[in-house]
C-alpha cells in the first residue's frame, strides 16, 4: 500500500505526479470522487424537482433536510460507498442511485430517486455543470490573474524601444511593451468567447423523446419541466438528443481553450526568444542550478514547461473536440472514457497558466541592449523617409530607397546626407534628419498604455 505523502512519486501522471502541487485544485471537478458528487447532485436535484409537482409525493422536512446534505455536503465517506455498491452493480450511475435510496427511509419516495432518467440524463449535466464551475472559477481566476500580470509588464516596458523582427529579419521598430500589450488583447478577445459558449443539457430519457415520462404522467409538460430543471442548474436546455446530449458544445468550449492555448504558446516562444537575444534576463535564485553541467546558466525553463504542457493541453483537446462529438446511431460509449480525460487536459492548461506567471516573475528587461541593437539599425528609418517622399508626390521613392539601403551598412550620416538630396520642403527634412531609430515607435507607447 502506497503511503499517502509518497504517492506523488508513484503517479502515472505528472499531473497527480510531480505537478501536483499546481494542479491539485482540479480534484474538486475532475476526479473521480468530484464525478460522483455532481452524478449525486444531478439525481437529488431531479428528486427535489419533481417532488415540488402535485402529481408526485413531497419530501416530508427530514427527507429534504438529506436531500440537501447529499447536494451540498456529500464527503469522500460517501463517494467510497457508492464505489462499494459499484462493485456490485458494475454500473457507475446505478451505484449513484441505489446510494441515494439508502439514504431515505420513505419506500414510495425511493422509487423516485432516478425517475424516468437514463444514466446520460446524469451524466451529461454533471459534466457541464463541471466544466460551467471550472470555466467561471478556477479558469476564470487563472488565465484574469495571468493578464493583469502581463498588463503590469506591457505598462513597465511600454516606452522601452527595440527592434522588431519579420520573417527574422529586422523590421521597424516597437516597444516591449506593445507586443506583449497584442497577447493580452488576442486573449481577452477569446477569454470574452469562451465565456459566451451556452453550456447544454438535457434529461428526456433513453433515446431523448421523454418515452418513460408520457407512460407514467402523459398530461404533464415533460419538455417544459426538463427545461426548468437544467435552467434551474445554471445550463441551458436542448431539447434535440438522442440518447446523448451530443456534445457540440463541449468541442466548441474545447475549441476555444485550444486559441487561449495556442495564444499562450505564441507568448512563450517570443519570450523564449527575446532571453535568447539577452532582451529579457531570467533572475538568478541563488537555490536553483541552471544546468547541471555548466554553472553559468540561468534557463528559461518555465516558459520552456509552459510551452510543452500547452501543446500536450491543446492535443488532448483538440482529440476530445473531434471525438465528442460523433457517436453511433443513438449511442455508444465511446463518449464515456474520453470525458473522463477533460481533467488532464485542463490540467495541463492549469501548470502551464502558473509556470508563466513564475516565469513572468523572474523577467528582467535589458534596456541597455535593446536600445543599442535599436541604434545600430538606422536602415530602419527608411521606411520613413520613402514614405514622406511619397506624401510629396514622389512616385519612385520606395525603389530610391531600396536602391539606397537593401544589403549595405547605413549609417546615420549616411541617411541624412540622402535626405538632403531629396526633393522635399524643408521642415519635413529637418523633422527626418532629426529622427532616431528609438524615437521611430509610432504609437507604440500609447497603444501599451492603454491596454
């Protein structure tokens, strides 16, 4: 028997593993103990629904003071039991059930617990109402905490210079605090989408045509009461299934994790790069090695862990997205594994989330070299000059300055003496001579400012 505090060094998974420090929070949505509570949820939220109907038998104080416990306190205690009866039943949701009808002691209420469902009718709101709780509390609290990070880093950098790189060669210059202001901008955008996705449900039975329910109650307005139910949890209904909710709206919210993923990859390459060209130095801990051969060294490795378990966060959600959302006629069970991997994929997103806001910690901006790499660039400044010219009618002047600068070493003395020979009114040719490559940031700064 494995040892409760060494049972990190004997998970399969990194994320149970060695990550499992930063992803712990994740148990209360998508362990198997967290699966259970929202199946137990579901059904006490179905019985105290249905109750409420003057055609069914009311839950007397004791029996909905239960009820109550099971939907908001429901312990490890109880998730062990129901596994207990799993053995037995070999069958998840009918372990649920028969978990609940132990509980109350009413014969004619117990045949209430899981009236007319099908275990999808379970299923299926406990994981939205899983990923509805993931995405507007811990998601949300990540990826916000993330962006008021960077926000803070675009406003320091904002009037700090440096060239710009297209296809890898240099380009007109930027601010530092410009291009990170573009990563928080992309991500608000897609923050905003994946919030807007409806979040369905559905529990009308076996095959979705509310079979069972019209046999029992045929004057009630099943369609009407399923529909208050699932509002009732927070989700909206859909009212077409077949015996799934067929989970279109599960591959769009993975969807749209995948472009706040692949955003955050972008970020970590370029951050990547910039400690590559000594842009950005990563803060020594005096406790920490670089490498384990060469004292030196100070690696960019939480942005390097942030990239991977990014991609490996993107691959399963992408898998998850195509697979959800195909099943054989009316249903398979194809479905039912693969949910149960939305937590890795989400846990994958969650370290990599916190290993950029550690990275991001220990980022150090190198002025001094930017600014010197900046300096050294004046051929820069040719898209300026070529672009006044063309204000003052001068129809060749991007082949003038092609001509002038395209694979020769420009100095600045070099620029002016060819501003001179322009054909341009005075003032524009004093305003020209006078520009440096460090002054030819547009609007850069304020368009970081404002972010």
């Amino acid at each position: 028997m494995i040892e409760q505090n060494n049972f990190s060094l004997t998970a399969v998974s990194s994320i149970d593993g060695r990550y499992h420090d930063k992803s712990a929070d994740l148990s209360q949505y998508f362990s198997e103990y967290a699966l259970i509570k929202y199946r137990v949820f579901v059904e006490c939220a179905w019985l105290n629904h249905i109750s409420q109907l003057p055609e069914f038998l009311s839950l007397n104080p004791h029996e909905l003071q239960l009820v109550e416990r099971l939907m908001k306190d429901f312990t490890l205690n109880d998730a062990s039991r129901v596994k207990e009866i799993e053995k037995i039943t070999n069958h998840d949701v009918k372990a649920v059930e028969y978990f609940i009808s132990e509980q109350i002691q009413t014969e004619k209420l117990k045949s209430l617990v899981h009236f007319a469902c099908t275990s999808e009718d379970i299923n299926n709101l406990a994981y939205a109402l899983t990923l509805n709780e993931y995405r507007s509390r811990t998601f949300n609290d990540s990826v916000n905490l993330l962006i008021d990070t960077l926000r803070k880093l675009a406003i320091e950098t904002a009037e700090n210079p440096m060239l710009s790189f297209t296809h890898g060669q240099i380009a007109s210059p930027t601010t530092m605090g410009k291009e990170i202001a573009v990563i928080i901008n992309r991500l608000n955008s897609q923050i905003q989408q994946i919030n807007q996705v409806e979040i369905l449900g559905k529990i009308n039975g076996a095959v979705g045509n509310f079979n069972a329910h019209v046999a029992a109650y045929p004057e009630l307005d099943w369609p009407k009461i399923s529909e208050q139910f699932i509002e009732e949890l927070g989700l909206k209904s859909n009212p077409y299934t077949t015996q799934i909710e067929p989970h279109d709206w599960i591959a769009e919210y993975c969807h749209g994790m995948i472009r706040i993923n692949n955003i955050l990859q972008d970020f970590c390459v370029d951050v990547w790069l910039y400690i590559s060209k000594g842009y950005f130095k990563s803060k020594a801990i005096s406790t920490e090695t670089g490498s384990s051969t060469m004292p030196h060294k100070v690696n960019p490795i939480d942005f390097e862990n942030a990239e991977g378990n990014l991609g490996l966060s993107v691959a399963l959600l992408d898998y998850l997205s195509i697979k959800l959302t195909k099943s054989r006629l009316q249903r398979d069970l194809t479905d039912s594994t693969t949910l149960r991997n939305l937590g890795i994929a989400f846990g994958y997103q969650i370290i990599a989330l916190k290993s950029l806001l550690k990275g991001i910690s220990k980022l150090e901006l190198n002025e001094k070299l930017m600014l010197e790499e900046l300096n050294q660039e004046p051929s820069v400044l040719a898209e300026a000059i070529q672009t006044v010219m063309r204000k003052h009618g001068i129809a060749d002047a991007y082949e003038q300055l092609k001509a002038f600068t395209r694979g020769k070493d420009i100095s600045l003395e070099n620029i002016i003496e060819f501003i001179d020979q322009v054909d341009i009114p005075e003032a524009d040719k004093v305003r020209l001579k006078a520009l440096k490559p460090e002054d030819y940031i547009g609007l850069a700064k304020d368009l970081a400012k404002n972010i």
